[in-house]
C-alpha cells in the first residue's frame, strides 16, 4: 500500500483561508473554492484563533500549485451541474414526446 503524500500550505494560503471564513462566509464555501477538505480549513480557524497558525514542514506549495486547487474545485461543481442539466433535459424531453 503507497502512503499519500501529505499536502503542503503556506501560511499565506492559510492565513487567506482563516480571513475569509473570519470575514463572515462559511467553511464549506471557503473550502469549496479553494479546493479544500471542510476539515483543513475548521483546524486552520481553530489554529488561527488560537495564534498557532504556522507554516507546514517540508515542501512548499508552488504558486502554481496554489492557484489549479480552486480551479480543480470549479470544474469538479461545473462537470456535476452539467449532469445535473444533462438529466434534467432528458427528463423534460421525454415528458414532450
């Protein structure tokens, strides 16, 4: 069995995370768009809260890095809504025949 690696963040990507959630939006929606697991971005306020926000060891994320996860995230929800609309207009075509 291969081990997954484990993800890397900067503190600036977390510190942007903590402030939007601390700005009033929820954690699914910061986590949603920034291509996060709910729980990351829950440990990340809590740590925030408490000022033990800090710098993951090990490799950094790239920029580039950085940047795909919340466009990864947006094609995942527009692949679903284009299923979505896909059976919606089979369902309605078939009720018009």
């Amino acid at each position: 069995m291969q081990k997954i690696p484990k993800r890397v963040y900067t503190l600036e990507f977390k510190g942007r995370a903590v402030r939007q959630v601390r700005s009033g939006r929820s954690i699914a929606s910061v986590a949603r768009e920034m291509g996060l697991v709910e729980q990351t971005v829950r440990n990340w306020v809590r740590r925030g809260v408490a000022g033990k926000l800090e710098s993951s060891a090990g490799q950094a994320v790239t920029p580039e890095e950085m940047e795909l996860s919340p466009l990864r995230a947006e094609v995942a929800e527009l692949r679903e809504e284009n299923t979505i609309l896909r059976k919606a207009t089979a369902y309605f075509a078939k009720d018009a025949l």
